[in-house]
C-alpha cells in the first residue's frame, strides 16, 4: 500500500480549528444566511481573541457553502456577504480552507474566456482544499470530506459526480452564458429537492468506504459534512491499526444550516455533539 499521504497543515490546539458545511446559501433564504452568518461572526471573533493562547485559528469550510454555484463570475450577494467575512478573517491572522461541496463543485474552476476573473477562494483570502484532505489537529492525523464521496451506495448519484466533476463537463458547461447555466442549474435543484421529497433523506456514507479512506489515509479522525446527519460516530480500529485513539475510529457528521427550525453551527473537535446510539 503507498504510504500514508504528509498532512497538508499542523494545527497544535483543537480549540483553533473550526468547522462549519452545508450552508447552502441563497439570496432566496436570507434567514438561512443571517444565521450562518451571525454564528460565524461571534465564532470567527471569540477564535482570534484567543489567538494567544490557541494559536492561530483555522476556518474550514467543508462544501455546499452555496446553494448551488454556476461559475465564478456567480455574484449572489450572499457571496459577497462570505467574501468579506472570510477576507476580514483572514487579514486578521486567521486561516480559511474551502472545498467542493456537491452544489459548488465550480468554485476556483476557471471559465473559458475569462483569465481576469479572479478565482473565488483567492477573493476570500482563502485557500481551496482537495477532497480528500489529511491535516494534523492537536497532533492527529484528520481526514476531512465533503462527504458525498463516500455514498457509494447512490450508484446514480456517484455517475453524475462522476461526470459533472469532469474537465470536459465543465469547461462545455461554463461557456454558456451565465443566465442559461443559472437557469440549469435552478432546474437541477428543483429536481434534487424533488427526490429528497420521495425518499424523505440523503443516503448516507457506506462504512467500507469510510473504513477504506481512513485506512488510505492512516487517520484515525474523519469530518465530514453532506448527510445533514449531525453525530459523532465511534467504533473499533481494526486489528493492528495503531493510528486509532484508544483504539477507537471517530466520524464526525457536520449539520446542514437552516433558520426554523434552527440548525446548524461552527464546531471544533472538542465539541460536545451527540453520539451514535450504540457507539
């Protein structure tokens, strides 16, 4: 097997790194965003007031920050909202990390056409993370994912990532004009709210393929956001894992955001959160 992958950054206290996913953010639902956006203001504010005792704060963004996202030449003003937020933060000291989400997988692509368009992350300050990313938090190796991934179960759903993730599907997509790719992309969310109505949930992550990419990536932490099923799950390493804690696996499920009922927050690792029954 290759060996493990170098964590891509060390983050000595678990205090200085935050989490937050599935913002779905959306001029359509301001109370959504309002919400968002004042926890994460009182968050971003408290982190870097500690900066002397936690260390710098981090800020990762772990997909779906937008309900959906058709270019970065998409200017919702709920964008420009996190631009500055996430600049501000930024200039402060902090960190921000961003990844693809399964409605924002065109963030940073560039369109055809287009060289002067700065990318999205770059306007935020922020840097984009591949996913899967490895970091180091309070000297553990964490596997971080949007999540999607790992629904492997979803073979539908796992070709259309498949194909929308691909060079050819993008760059033939962006060089619509803006107002055809908006309307695109409002009728494929129409459908997948659709759907979700049928099935009453998103499928969930598939253990082997959780087990798989903890194993890959010698972490004994995952995060990950997408389900909108928030948990802390704990099971058993396997026999000869020494990269467990206590010999333990630990998937942390991030929350959906919405305005009623409330939902949502910006977590670090010694968040108290609610465990899987059984664990």
């Amino acid at each position: 097997m290759p060996s493990a992958p170098t964590p891509l950054l060390r983050i000595a206290r678990p205090e200085a790194a935050l989490f937050a996913s599935d913002m779905h953010l959306d001029d359509a639902q301001p109370e959504s965003a309002d919400r968002f956006f004042e926890r994460l203001d009182d968050r971003l504010a408290a982190a870097l007031s500690k900066a002397g005792e936690h260390g710098a704060p981090a800020l990762f963004l772990m997909g779906d920050l937008f309900e959906y996202w058709i270019g970065d030449d998409h200017e919702p003003a709920v964008a420009h909202s996190l631009v500055a937020r996430l600049a501000a933060f930024t200039g402060a000291g902090g960190s921000a990390f961003l990844m693809h989400g399964n409605r924002d997988f065109l963030l940073d692509v560039p369109l055809p056409g287009r060289p002067d368009l700065a990318p999205f992350s770059s306007r935020c300050g922020a840097t984009l993370l591949p996913d899967p990313a490895v970091v180091e938090i309070g000297g553990r190796r964490v596997v971080l994912a949007h999540g999607d991934a790992l629904c492997t179960d979803d073979v539908r759903y796992q070709q259309w990532r498949a194909l929308c993730r691909s060079e050819a599907w993008q760059q033939q997509f962006l060089a619509k004009p803006a107002a055809e790719r908006l309307a695109l992309a409002q009728g494929m969310r129409k459908q997948s709210v659709q759907a979700q109505a049928v099935t009453e949930t998103l499928t969930d992550v598939n253990q082997a393929a959780v087990d798989d990419l903890m194993t890959r990536t010698a972490a004994p932490s995952l995060v990950h956001g997408h389900t909108h099923q928030p948990m802390l799950h704990r099971w058993p390493a396997p026999a000869g894992d020494d990269s467990g804690i206590d010999g333990e696996r630990r998937r942390w499920v991030l929350s959906d955001w919405s305005a009623a009922p409330p939902r949502g927050d910006v977590l670090s690792l010694n968040t108290v959160m609610p465990e899987a029954a059984g664990a």
